[in-house]
C-alpha cells in the first residue's frame, strides 16, 4: 500500500540507535512542524528574521546527509534559540519533518518543486513536504515558511499549502515541453539559473523522493549532468515518463520501476548510504 510506504523511514530519515531521543514527539501535523521549526533554521534567512548572521563555517551543517546524523549534532529534538537550530536549507527542514512524521506513524515524503511565495521570483526552486492523514489526497507542509511569513508572499496555512502556491518538477517540466509555460519562470535563485536544464535536475531528485531517497538539492547524477541541449530524444522521453509520475506523485509501482529500470535516474552508492 502507497500510505504504508511512506510511512515507515528510509535509509535517510531513520533515527537508527537514537530513536530514544525522539520518545514523546507529538503526533500531530502542526506540531510536528513546531519541533522542526524549534531545530532548524535556514542558514540565509536568519539576519532578517533573527537579527544575526550565521558563520561561513557553520553553512556546512546543511551538507549533513543522514536524520540520524542530524539528530546526534542536536542532541535531540528539543526547541532552541535560533543561533543553536541546524543552519540548514529547505532540505533540512523537509528532511526532518519527513523524519518525525514517518517516527509517529504518519506517511510523509519530500517533494521537488517550485513555489511562488519568494517574490520577486515567478516561481523558485524549493522542497516542501506531503503528509497524509484522513485523506482523499496527499497535503503540503511547508515547515520553513511558518516563522517567514511576512518575509515572504505566503498568505495560506502553510501546514496545508495550496496546490496552485506550489508545483511539482514534473508539473513544471510538462507545461514547458507542451508550450504552456516559459522555461526561464523556473529559478533556481540561489544559483542565478534557470530555465529547462534546472528543472531537468528536479525531475530526476524528485522521482527519487518518490522512491523514498531524500537528496540534496545540489546532488547530480546521471541525467541530470546531460546539457539539456545536448539530450537524445530517448533521454527527453524517459526524462518525460518521470515528469508525468512526478505530477501526479506516483503511482508507487510505476515510480520505482522507473528509478529501477534506468541506470540514469539511479543516485549512486555515496548518496544511497547503507
């Protein structure tokens, strides 16, 4: 069952031999999201919302793979002046809402995407996380954004994100092929770039989500270190087959065939783990 799929840990999110320092979490959605938020800070943010700027030397705590490692640099899950949070990106606070969700029983996964709340970007390259509870459909958690909101255009409940604020890879990447959208809308702000080849990376990180891998955002592999100028219309196809899974978030079985059946779309070991 997808549901049951999601939510037990990956090799990513599992706690291992510190799940003891996660007895007592919560076990509900907006809740969860305070924890995270009580852990983590986003690295860039923190002079405007916090009034202090993060060391050069700290910003390689968002290069911290594992929830397990994540969870033995905090020494638990407790909230914390922000100057003590993880200086993390979008990833981190996914990762780690991923992590507690799929601890309580609670089916989460990473999605890849773009949100329009970063004005003065159309739409930006970011990650959110989707929980389900009662269903009938996956929710959007945005668990960075709920302490940001004045500093950004973010007017919505952000443990339960509107469908039209933020869109997956796949759902970009199929509305430029079809002529629908313009590729240059889709930023990566953080990297000055956009266009068709940036959200050709977000396909592929996204539909390993899918399979339960959580990347960094930066990780390349495979297709995604084509040009995608330079593509072969058999690589253009397979990447279109991720697309359309990526839009509508599976099904289950024909994302991890996919990932299965294509060396291309596959991470290597170092960002698998064991």
């Amino acid at each position: 069952m997808e549901q049951e799929f999601y939510a037990h840990h990956s090799n990513v999110t599992d706690p291992r031999d510190l799940s003891s320092l996660l007895v007592g979490l919560p076990n509900d959605l907006p809740a969860l999201s305070k924890v995270v938020r009580g852990a983590v800070v986003h690295r860039n943010e923190t002079f405007k919302r916090f009034g202090f700027e993060v060391p050069q030397e700290r910003f390689k705590e968002s290069e911290i793979r594992f929830f397990r490692d994540i969870v033995q640099f905090l020494g638990g899950m407790h909230e914390r002046p922000a100057d003590q949070r993880l200086a993390g990106t979008c990833r981190d606070f996914c990762i780690t809402l991923c992590a507690v969700l799929r601890q309580v029983g609670i089916p989460a996964r990473m999605r890849g995407g773009y949100a329009d709340y970063f004005p003065p970007y159309a739409w930006d390259d970011h990650w959110v996380v989707e929980y389900w509870l009662d269903g009938p459909d996956w929710q959007i958690a945005d668990p960075q954004m709920a302490e940001a909101a004045e500093h950004y255009a973010v007017d919505f409940d952000v443990d339960n994100v509107p469908r039209e604020r933020f869109v997956t890879a796949g759902e970009a990447w199929l509305a430029c092929r079809g002529g629908d959208q313009d590729p240059a809308v889709y930023t990566a702000s953080v990297i000055e770039q956009a266009g068709m080849g940036v959200i050709q990376g977000t396909v592929v990180r996204d539909l390993a989500a899918l399979n339960r891998l959580e990347v960094f955002p930066w990780d390349s592999w495979g297709l995604m270190t084509r040009n995608f100028d330079e593509l072969t219309e058999e690589e253009l196809t397979l990447l279109d087959q991720a697309a359309e899974i990526g839009a509508k978030g599976g099904p289950l079985d024909q994302a991890i065939r996919l990932y299965q059946e294509h060396p291309q779309l596959q991470a290597p070991a170092h960002i698998v783990g064991s």
